[in-house]
C-alpha cells in the first residue's frame, strides 16, 4: 500500500509544490562536488528558508523534516552534479 506521501525528484533547482504542503524529508546527492539543497517556502528561489541540507563530494545526505509551508516549496540546488528528492504532504 503507498503511503501518503508525494515525492519530487529534482537534478537542477526546481518547484517542488505551489500551495501548503509538509516537507516531510530531503534527500540530497552530491556530484563530483559538494552539493547544498536550499528549500524555501516560495514557488521560486527567495523567501523564507525552510531548511538547508549539505552534502560532502560523491556522498549522500538526508534530512527529516516534517516542516510546513505555506506558499509553496521550491528547492534550489548547487555544485556539480547534484539530485534531490523531496517527500511531502
């Protein structure tokens, strides 16, 4: 049975949901780099910081969240090669 849970996989910044929502988790893989996943509540890359999450070169990262947000969540991703995927409500 699936859960109630939405996911979004992301290889560059992106939208994740507009409206209120729950991030509930974020997972973040780092390229050839450090990566650093930046997750806002706002349908573009500004606004109020939900969280930041880091992630050491050719390693991975996961954060719990369970944070809401309001407007929307928009995930800006940077260093060299990194992918994210978000859970929410």
């Amino acid at each position: 049975m699936a859960g109630p849970y939405g996911y979004k996989y992301l290889s560059s910044s992106g939208l994740v949901k507009s409206g209120p929502g729950v991030v509930h988790s974020v997972s973040l893989a780092a390229g050839t780099d450090a990566a650093t996943a930046t997750v806002y509540d706002e349908t573009s890359g500004s606004g109020d910081v939900l969280a930041v999450v880091k992630a050491v070169t050719n390693d991975s990262a996961c954060a719990v969240l369970d944070v809401a947000f309001g407007v929307g969540c928009y995930v800006v991703l940077a260093g060299t090669g990194p992918a994210v995927t978000v859970t929410y409500l």
